[in-house]
C-alpha cells in the first residue's frame, strides 16, 4: 500500500509540474502576442541587451508566448519572429511585459492557423497552403465568399460545392468534400452537408486559409480534399466603423433568342453593409450587417439577402480570453435549376427548371472559445457551437411544400503543449450532435466522437510531423461506424529562401443525413434511401518545394489522391419502377501537379503578380473513366498596382471544360451536354479622397466576365455574363 501511495504522490507531483499556475522568479518577463489576433506567439526569438544594445543572451517564447529573463543587466529586449516586424522596447526589473508584433511577411512568409491547428510559418507546413487576405477579398465586391474561392490556386467552385484539386466535381449540392470552418469550427449544414456561403460576414473577414490534401487526422469528416477556414476579425482599440454601398447591372446578351420575354431593362443588384468596432475597457466588441436584392441575371433567380455579424472578446483574467460570435441570416430566392434548352439558356426548364415556388431559408450560428494559458508549456481551447438551417418552399402546387430543420451541437477540448523544445504537440477530443425534422429526409439524429494527438519535432534543418485521429458516428439506433485518420510530414529548410516539404495523409467523409435517408420525389423520379453507406475514404500524397526572396515567391507540387467508396447518385430498378438513390460507387483516383508564382517588383508593394496554375487528372480506377465535373486545367492570374490614390487590379481564370457530367441529368436537361472551356476576366479601378470630416472615401468600378464570355460550371446553367458595378466606401 506504502508503495502504491509512493507512486501516486510522485504522479501528481509531476502533474503538477506540467500545468503548473503560472509564477516566475524572474528578473523580468512578458508576454508576445499577435497584435490582430491577440494569440500567443511561440518561437520567438528573445534577444537580452545591455544598455549599449549588445546582445548578452537569446531564448524562444514558449507555447504560451511567454519569455522570462533571469540573469544579467539587461536594458532592453529584442523581440523578432517570422512574419513579423522586429522591435526594441526598455525594460525595467520585474515588469511583465505585454509585446504586440504587427504582421509583416514576406512573399510566401505569412503565418497560418489551420494547417497544423496552431499559429505556423506557412514553410514549416508540411502539405500546400494558400492564403487570402482582406483587401482581396473585399476589393472584388462579392455577394458571397464564394466568388473569392475561384480565384485561389487548386479551388473551382460548382454550382456552390467547393472542389479542391478534383477531390469534388459536384455531387448534387449535398455532403461537401471539402471541410468548411468559421473561426477553425465546422460550418456545414447537419442535413445535407452543404456550406451556407450568405452566412459570412465579407467585411468582417480577416483571411481566408485553405489547406489542399486529406485533412481528417486533425479535422474529421469532410476533410476529404482539403480544409477551408475563414477567419474573422478580432476588435481593435479605439472605436472605428465602415461603410459601404454597389450597385450594378447585368449586359445584356447578345443572343436575341436568349433574352428573357417582355424584358427591356437590364436587370440589376445592390447592397449595403455597415459595420462598427471598438473596445470598452479590455472588452472588444465588433458588428456588422448586409443587405443584398438581386433580380438575377436568369429568370426565377432573384434573391433578397440579410445578414448580421456580432463578436465580443474579453479576458477573464491575464490567462484566460473568451471569444462570442453570432452569425444569422435570412434569404427569400427563386428556385432556378436548370435552363429550358440552348436556345432558352435564361429561361427555367418547363419539366424540372424550378423548384416549385419561392425558397426561404434561415441560419443561425453561434460560436464560442475559451483560451486558457495553464502553463508556460500548454494552453488550453475550448470551443463549442450551435449551427442552425431552415429552409422551406413556397408551394404553388396542391404538393406539400418541401422543408427541413437542421440543428449541429459541436464542442471541442483542444491543448497545444511544448514541454520539450524540440517537439510540440497538438492533442484534442470532441463530439458533435445533428437532429434533423424534415418532410425530405425525415427525423433522424447522429452522434459523433473524435480524438486526435499529432507532434511536430524539429531536428534542424527538418521538422517532422506524425500524427493520427479516430472517430466514430452514429446514426439513430443503427451500428457505429468508425475511421482512423493518420498522416504523416517533413518540411526542410535548406536556407537562402528554399524549402522541401512531402505528406502523406488519409481523409474520411461519413455520408450525411441527407444521401442516407432522403426520401421525395422530384421532378418524377423518386429518389429512395440508401441506410447502408459507408464513409468515403481517402489517401493523398505530395512532395514539393518552395523559393522566396524580399520580391518572388515560387511554389511547386505534384500531387497523388485515391478515393474509395465515393457516394454518388444512380439509377436503379425498384420493385419495377426507375428510382434514384445515392451509393458508394466510386473507386478513384488522381495525380497532379500545381505552381504558384508571386512577384512584387517594386519593394512597397505598390506593384503585385500572381500566377497559379493547376493540372488534375481524375478517373475511375476500375472503369478508367474520367470522373465527373473535374476541370482537368485551372489557371488563376492576378495583377494590382497603386497609383498615388489610384488603385487597380485584373485577375483572370480559365477553367478547361469538365469531359464528363452526371448522365441522370443529361438525360433530363434539353442541351445538357453543351460546354465549352472558359476564359473569365474581372477588372477594377478605384480613388480614394478625402471626405467630409477628413474620412477617407473610396470610389471604385469593377466589371466581372469583361469579355462577357458565356460559358457554364454545370449542366444546364448559364454562368453569371458580364456586368458592372459601382462602389462607395467611407471608413470612419
């Protein structure tokens, strides 16, 4: 017994130790955070000098950003690390220091949340990465984020179903692919899986960070291709607000016969969003609002669109730092889905063109996080969520009108730890709860549980990754069913700019409550349910490299993906009758490779060239056929440039034509199989002055599909054609 109590009181003395509260005999210490974000930065560097400014001592800030300087006569401290301006402050014996670093990378240089679920230098990730920052996002005037998306290397986007690197093609808009995140927690919908683009505040987003390859060994389900996270802003000290007003209109075709009947003005669109920020004390508070009418380019395609954004952030104490946000929106818009034939591209099908009546939708999404600094060696998050999705159809028939209620609970325990120098783990456990009552898929619940551990171990020059996570879903009362996710990674840096990275990482994808137990007829075909699915699985492998300088930036990658027991619809005979339901069918495969270029000529930047271009070749492993709605070429070009108040910017994509489509749908839409490859170019040109009270205004123009070139991303629909907008933003 004396033996067994000796044991345990050395167990918890060590445990102790390890999340020890946080005390220091220092003769100084602080804190380095990220100015924007108000995370902690690990890693950087520390330098001690004395009053002559000679560096006496170096260290690196633990996980929980804190540094602690115990010996010499130091005067003042240097603070650097990647991405990041450097800085010089005085210091005084025994002051705790709060250091605010501004971001500042160079090309290829930026710091990325999602990858490794941790603030990372974007060349230690060992798997391809791209970044979006606001003044992009913004610039372009995108009703949704999804516009954004086609413009990022390795992205399409069909009809709404995000597609990275052909891990996609489009599977009926229901059960993504591609993970999606607001603020690193999932944001698809607990019936169908679908990502709800009107949602996302645009003038409060930060960044957007995609993460390309089976993501699953730290993100679970859907993290099949890739992982999408947007991230929004923090609140800032001191109070400022936004503004900000288009308008446009669609051209007109220049084909007669496709003009939309007792039409002869050009149809049009708008929106105004407004926003505030500020602080109150140590309270950051940030909200903002849209509202978008638009009449559609095609007829049965208008939309109204609201939206509404709030966050708050607060410390509870000097370790602790609680995050809110709430996210809602509401839409009413036609149910468009295919056109009426090739001569008709603006007009609905007669037999399946439209969704009966008008469709409204709600969602709602509230989020929250705790960060807690235990230690100086780990840090404790915890998230949860609610995710709320409404939609309803008017009906204009005898028919019931279709709808569905959708409610995700999800929480996560997430602990980032740095006990050993050289390694850093990331280890977490979480569940998720769907309940769904709708007239399409009936009323179903599922359970989910996860855990996952993964460390990164530096032995210079290289980092090692290694990681696994094993989940498991239910639904109803039928039999669990479970994935383990492991992947491994290395990242080499081999100086003067160049980097070596190589993966290898598994993706799962469980079929959502939709694909399993959807039971309607549409259109005159009864799609049936299929309780048997299993999960999607997959595997993707990469190797490649990376060079940058103060001005270029070049990436390089090839790529190879297999995917087992892809779910995709199929005609079958049932009890004598043709019927529809959704299967695992596909074994496939593909391989590929991807080059970014950025070049900033001009050493303020007042210049910028990016260039992506992506290769895929997606077939069938067994049949050899080429998979469906898979772009096999993507190329992505963008130019900006200052001007003294004058601002300027092009991008250009061309998207090869898919070579093979859902037949199911070519059989029912007149002229479905009619594509061709397409060539897209946007142009923007804006003028900042100063307004009334000093605030500076923007004045901007932008045309989209300049060459108004008419192309489509699916079968049977018309892409958005040329038009032009206007727009006014004031900041204040």
């Amino acid at each position: 017994m004396k033996k067994e109590f000796f044991i345990l009181r050395i167990g918890l003395i060590g445990l102790i130790g390890l999340i020890r509260p946080i005390t220091s005999s220092a003769q100084f210490s602080g804190y380095v955070k990220d100015r924007k974000t108000q995370e902690p930065i690990a890693g950087a560097t520390i330098g001690a000098l004395t009053s002559n400014r000679k560096i006496f001592l170096k260290q690196m800030t633990k996980v929980s950003g804190e540094f602690r300087i115990k010996e010499g006569a130091v005067s003042f401290v240097h603070i650097s690390a990647l991405g990041y301006h450097d800085t010089t402050i005085s210091v005084s014996i025994g002051n705790v220091l709060t250091v605010l670093l501004e971001q500042q990378p160079l090309p290829g240089e930026d710091v990325i949340v999602t990858a490794q679920k941790h603030t990372t230098a974007v060349q230690d990730v060992p798997i391809s990465v791209s970044i979006v920052k606001s003044p992009e996002i913004t610039g372009r005037s995108p009703e949704s984020i999804d516009y954004t998306l086609r413009y990022i290397p390795g992205v399409s986007v069909t009809h709404d179903q995000v597609n990275v690197r052909g891990s996609s093609g489009y599977a009926q808009s229901v059960g993504s692919r591609v993970l999606f995140l607001i603020d690193g927690m999932p944001f698809l919908s607990a019936d169908d899986g679908e990502i709800k683009f009107d949602v996302l505040p645009i003038m409060n987003v930060d960044r957007i960070e995609v993460v390309k390859g089976a993501g699953s060994a730290l993100y679970g389900s859907s993290a099949l291709g890739g992982v999408i996270n947007v991230i929004t802003r923090n609140p800032s000290e001191g109070f400022h607000g936004a503004i900000s007003a288009f308008a446009g209109e669609y051209d007109q075709v220049k084909y007669p016969e496709w003009r939309i009947p007792d039409s002869l003005v050009k149809r049009r669109f708008a929106s105004i969003e407004g926003g505030a920020a500020g602080t109150i004390g140590e309270t950051g508070l940030l909200g903002s609002f849209a509202l978008r009418r638009n009449e559609g380019y095609r007829l049965g395609d208008d939309s109204y669109k609201a939206s509404g954004f709030a966050k708050v952030t607060t410390p509870f104490s000097d370790h602790d730092r609680f995050t809110t946000t709430l996210l809602l929106a509401n839409e009413n818009h036609g149910g468009f889905l295919y056109w009426k034939d090739l001569n008709h591209v603006l007009m609905p099908s007669d037999s399946l063109g439209a969704v009966n009546g008008r469709i409204h939708s709600v969602k709602a999404n509230l989020q929250s996080s705790l960060q807690s600094i235990l230690s100086d060696h780990f840090i404790l998050i915890s998230r949860g969520s609610i995710n709320y999705t409404n939609f309803s159809t008017d009906s204009v028939q005898s028919e019931t009108a279709p709808h569905s209620n959708a409610t995700n609970y999800y929480l996560e325990f997430q602990g980032n730890s740095d006990i050993f120098d050289s390694l850093y783990l990331t280890s977490g456990i979480l569940a998720q709860y769907q309940t769904v009552n709708s007239d399409l898929y009936q009323s179903h619940h599922g359970i989910t549980a996860g855990a996952y551990l993964q460390g990164e171990y530096k032995l210079y020059p290289a980092i090692f990754t290694l990681g696994a996570r094993a989940d498991g879903t239910r639904y109803d009362a039928t039999s669990a069913t479970g994935s383990i996710s492991p992947k491994f990674g290395i990242t080499v840096d081999a100086a003067n700019g160049l980097n070596f990275r190589g993966s290898i990482g598994t993706g799962f994808r469980a079929p959502t409550i939709g694909e399993k137990y959807i039971d309607q007829v549409f259109s005159g075909f009864h799609v049936v349910p299929n309780r048997a699915l299993v999960p999607e699985k997959s595997r993707s492998t990469e190797i490649g490299g990376s060079y940058r300088t103060a001005n270029l930036y070049i990436d390089g990658v090839i790529f190879y993906s297999t995917f087992d027991n892809l779910i995709e619809p199929h005609s079958l005979i049932q009890n004598g009758s043709e019927v529809i339901q959704f299967g695992n069918l596909t074994e496939a495969e593909i391989f590929g490779h991807e080059e970014v270029i950025e070049f900033y000529p001009l050493s303020n930047d007042d210049l910028s060239l990016r260039f992506g271009y992506t290769y895929v070749f997606p077939r069938d492993r067994i049949t050899k056929q080429i998979l469906n709605f898979r772009p096999r070429h993507l190329l992505q070009a963008r130019a900006e440039t200052k001007l003294a108040s004058f601002s300027l910017s092009s991008d250009f994509r061309y998207i090869s034509k898919y070579e093979s489509a859902d037949t199911i749908l070519l059989q029912q839409v007149g002229n479905g199989d009619a594509r061709v490859n397409a060539y897209i170019w946007d142009a923007r040109i804006g003028y900042t002055i100063q307004g009334l009270f000093g605030m500076p205004v923007t004045l901007s123009f932008q045309v989209q599909n300049l060459l108004n070139y008419y192309y489509v991303e699916i079968v049977g629909n018309l892409a958005p054609i040329r038009n032009f907008s206007f727009r006014v933003e004031t900041v204040f």
